[in-house]
C-alpha cells in the first residue's frame, strides 16, 4: 500500500469559492503529480514537481495552481471554482532516479462545483 | 510522441474463466510499461510493471503481463477470473527521460471496464 493521503475525499462547493485540495505523502518522494479524471476516463496530468520549490504545469490546461513548500506536501488550489471544475483529481509520488520507478496513487477528491 | 492505445472500452468475461485487456504502445526507444487497477470512487492500484527481462511479469492478485516487443504490446492476462476483479483497468507507458521536459511522465490508456459475470 502507497502512503499517500488525500482530503477532502468529497466536496461540494458553490460557484466562485476557494478550494483547496490537499495531499501528503510520507514516502519522501521527490516527484508528485496532479491528475484530473472524468468518471470512467482516462487521466489527464495537469500539474507536477521534481522536488521542494518546483512546480510545472501539465498536459492539460487547468485554472489551478500548486505549491510545494515541503516535500512531503503538495497542495492544489482552486482560486474561483466552476461547475467546469468538477471532477475528480488525483494526486501520486514517485521517487527520483530511474523512470522505472512506480507512480504511487492517492484515494482522489471528487470535487463537484454547484 | 508517446501514446498507448486500449483498443477495448468494455471486456466481459464469466467468472473462472481467463480474461485478456489489451494494451499497445507508440513510444521511442525502450518503455517502461504499467498496469493499474481502478476500483468505483477510489485511486489507481497498482498492478505490475515491465522494466527489463523476462516478457512475462506477475503482478497483485495473480494478474500477469506479457511484454511484447514486436508487436509493442503489453496485454494484461488473468488465467481465471473472479467477479471482484471487475473494475476500470489502464494501461500506462513512461519513457525513460527521468529528467527535462518530460519528467519520465506516464501516458495513460483511455481506460478499459471489465465486468466478470457469475
């Protein structure tokens, strides 16, 4: 089992709110993703990081934004949601080194936008 | 560019008997290769993976996988299955550049629904 948290597993918020997604690992992983998943779809990388203070966007184009202030943290945000944003977003850590090494997934959040 | 392909939205298969997911690749040079598993409302499981070496690996819950490289295939097998494997199961390719733009990233398949009847 991969250490990887994520919460809120569910949220229902109103259009225009500040959300933020949150994700810990205690694997110590320097690289952690963000995925966005449609139900019954494939997934869509839309932020990642190599490590403490890097940040990158992804495949798919997403209004969020993230940070990673500590290793083990990688929190999404949402500044103003939108019924467009529901869906729902997985977080996962690898290690460094070899591509070889396996993505760990979190539980996800669904986030639905009312 | 790396892509993988899922040719099977859906796969039926009665329970105890042996099931198949396909799975085909496009990527420069040697993939590594993934299978996860996705159960209603969790994350991804994983499943098993092809580094190097033997074309067959075994993976969680008896599952297996035949790497296939002139085909660049990588089919996910199961000689007898149960109806608890029934869930959403992708396929998943990551090039060997660990570093630069592409992270080493995984390319997922669309995703492919068995349903294991009794």
């Amino acid at each position: 089992e991969a250490d990887i948290y994520q919460t809120p597993r569910y949220l229902v918020i109103g259009t225009g709110k500040k959300i933020t997604l949150e994700c810990s690992q205690t694997m110590g992983h320097d690289k952690m993703y963000w995925y966005q998943q449609d139900p019954g779809m494939e997934l869509h990388l839309i932020h990642y990081s190599y490590g403490v203070n890097s940040t990158e966007k992804g495949d798919l184009s997403s209004e969020s934004t993230v940070s990673r202030i500590r290793t083990e943290h990688f929190p999404l945000t949402l500044e103003s949601a939108r019924p467009s944003h529901t869906s729902q977003y997985l977080c996962a850590s690898s290690e460094s080194g070899s591509s070889g090494n396996t993505i760990y997934f979190g539980e996800g959040s669904w986030l639905t936008v009312v | 560019a790396q892509s993988v392909a899922q040719p099977e939205d859906q796969v039926n298969v009665a329970e105890g008997n042996p099931l198949t997911v396909k799975c085909t690749y496009s990527v420069s040079g040697n993939p590594y290769l993934f299978w996860y598993v996705q159960y209603p409302n969790r994350g991804l499981q994983f499943l098993l993976k092809y580094i190097t070496g033997d074309n067959l690996v075994k993976g969680s819950y008896g599952f297996e996988a035949e790497f296939n490289k002139s085909q660049t295939s990588f089919h996910l097998k199961k000689p007898s299955a149960l109806v608890s494997d029934s869930a959403l199961y992708f396929c998943a390719v990551r090039d060997r550049a660990g570093r630069g733009s592409t992270l080493g990233r995984l390319y997922f398949g669309r995703g492919t629904q068995l349903t294991v009847w009794p």
